[in-house]
C-alpha cells in the first residue's frame, strides 16, 4: 500500500519563517476547522495511535492543558516529561535527548526558555 506524504510530513515547526505564506495560512484555516469540529461534537482523531512528548523545560498551566487537550481530541496519547522529571541539560545534552526522544515519539513539544534549545 502506498501511503501518501503531505507536504509537513518529516517537518519541524521551529519558526514561522522557515514556512511559506501559503502553508502558514493553510496551518491556520487547518486550526479553525479543527476547532469547528469540537465546537460540532464531531470526532476528529487525526492523531489517532500517535504518542506525543510534552517536554516542558519551564513550568505553564495554559500551555501544558492546551497541548494535552489539543493531544486528547485528536485521539494522540501525551506524555508530560516535566524540568522536575527528567535530567535535560544535564546528564545527556537537549541535541542528544531529543534524538532519543525523537526515536520514540511521534511528535515532540517542547517549552523551553531559549529558541536556540529547540534549533
């Protein structure tokens, strides 16, 4: 079976520029139909069987409960991986667990304090 690639497959969303005008706008009509859906009651699990890390080098309640809302309606499982859990930055360097983390995870959200940490 031939499984068809879209055109963010394989890409990281680090910064709003490495994205055309176009793919921003599709992002953002994307997000407003999503949120049509929930407001609906109509599932619409695009995620479903996928695993999502929540890495979180600094604390935020809104942030946190959004993505795992955001992970819960789109049938993906979250796993929050908190500053206080895991050793980030200091037995393994951030390059090196996101490698790992990368490996095992389909999708990784990071809250950190540089933009640097997550390039």
């Amino acid at each position: 079976m031939k499984y068809l690639q879209n055109v963010f497959q394989g890409r990281s969303f680090l910064d709003c520029k490495d994205y055309t005008p176009a793919e921003i706008s599709y992002l953002i009509d994307f997000a407003s139909r999503l949120k049509e859906l929930k407001k609906e009651h109509i599932p619409h699990e695009y995620l479903k069987g996928k695993n999502i890390a929540l890495l979180f080098e600094k604390a935020s309640t809104r942030t946190r409960s959004a993505f795992v809302v955001a992970c819960n309606d789109l049938g993906a499982h979250s796993e929050y991986l908190g500053a206080s859990e895991i050793h980030l930055g200091k037995k393994e360097s951030v390059k090196d667990t996101a490698k790992v983390l990368g490996s095992m995870y389909d999708g990784i959200k990071y809250r950190g304090f540089a933009q640097e940490d997550v390039e």
